[in-house]
C-alpha cells in the first residue's frame, strides 16, 4: 500500500475491541470513521465520530454520507455485537441479538462493499464467534446470528473475487470485554491480543481467521459430537 493516507471505518468501537482497534489504527496513521450507540472520547487527529444505533433506521444513510466524506474506503471493520441469556418468556434480546450482529453487519456491507467494488479495492472484517459452530440453549441468537454472519462473509468473500475486494472472517473465542460472560471463560484472550490479530489480518488478508487455536479446534470437535447426539436421538 502506498503513503497515502489510508481510510477506515470501525463500526462498534464504544468499548471492548472497536475502541482498541480504532485507537491502533489512529496511532498507525490512518483516517478513521467510528460508529457506535454512544459517544466516544476521542480526539485524536483523523478521527470522526458518528453515534447511530446499526438497527436504527438512519444507519444507512449516516454511514453512507461519512463513506462519501472520506472518499474511499481501504478497512471496514464490523465489530458491533450483543449477546444476552435466553429468557423465554421474554425473547426480545435474542431478536436484538439477531439484529445487531448478523442484520447490521449486512446493512454496513450494502452501503460500503458497492464503494469498494467502484474503486477495485478495499479489505472487510468481520468479528464473528468461535459460537458459529454451536447449537446454544443458553444464547440461541447469539450463537444462531455469528453463524449467519460467518456465513455469509465467506460467501461474500467468494463473490468479490476479481474485484479487487477481500473479505475476512475473525471467529474469536473469549475476549477480555463485557461480552465475556459466565463463569468459565477458557483461554480467554487479552483485548490487546485480539487486536494485534485483528492487525495482522489487515495486513495478510486471510478469508478466515479463528482464534485462540486450540478453542476453535475444541468448539469443532463439541460441534461434531452435538451432530452426532441429535442423529442418534432421531
């Protein structure tokens, strides 16, 4: 990439990995747009802040005039995300789960991915879950929408070949945030380290990327054996 000013936007960057993320590629040099529910205290130069919910209806349109402002787009990064117990009595926060983490991922796509294509160019990240191998009673649409979201980025990235355009999926584990729920949280990753993939990603631009290891290899073998439970009950 050449020495011109690089742009990106960072799509739930209040707290946790977004606002890391976004602090790293400020100190890289880079123009960031953010986009979060609640304001951000950030000053740095290059940065501008946009508070907008991603399931309010506006979203498109205050994240296609701040892509319009910076005139290209080189990093979108998705890192908006939610995830609460399942109450079922109340399934509310598992629709908002759903539309938070698969539905406004793919309206930041429509808006953004057609800008890149324009210009032959342009890397997207996804954070799904090491969660999108699993079937969850205790968080269906947490674990039913990161499933959705991997999906659909690795169908995606097989549809922009040619045009210039990569996609990558992160499956995370248990990050250091407040999404790390529970009482167990296994080789639960630093907020740090999970960055500091996330910027190796930038640089290497894989399709997929899951992490830590040895969780990605766990949650496939707990996989497996669920499919092979509910085969066996039929």
């Amino acid at each position: 990439m050449s020495d011109a000013v690089r742009n990106a936007v960072v799509v739930g960057n209040s707290d946790g990995i977004g606002l890391a993320l976004t602090r790293r590629l400020l100190a890289d040099g880079w123009r960031v747009a953010g986009f979060s529910r609640r304001a951000v205290d950030l000053t740095e130069p290059g940065y501008a802040h946009h508070t907008v919910d991603v399931t309010s209806a506006d979203y498109p349109q205050v994240l296609g005039r701040a892509v319009t402002g910076l005139g290209r787009v080189d990093l979108c990064v998705y890192a908006a995300g939610v995830g609460e117990p399942v109450d079922v009595t109340d399934l509310t926060t598992q629709t908002h789960a759903v539309e938070v983490n698969l539905m406004g991922a793919v309206r930041t796509v429509a808006v953004v991915v057609p800008v890149m294509v324009a210009a032959g160019s342009g890397h997207l990240v996804g954070l799904s879950s090491l969660a999108d191998r699993m079937v969850s009673p205790e968080a269906p649409g947490y674990a039913g929408s990161k499933a959705g979201l991997s999906t659909y980025l690795r169908g995606l990235s097989a549809a922009l070949r040619g045009h210039g355009v990569q996609v990558t999926t992160v499956r995370f584990g248990f990050v250091d945030t407040k999404m790390a729920k529970g009482p167990v949280r296994p080789l639960m990753l630093s907020v740090d380290r999970a960055v500091e993939i996330l910027m190796d990603c930038v640089r290497t631009r894989p399709v997929q990327v899951s992490r830590p290891r040895r969780m990605a290899l766990l949650t496939s073998a707990l996989a497996g054996l669920t499919r092979l439970s509910s085969r066996a009950r039929r």
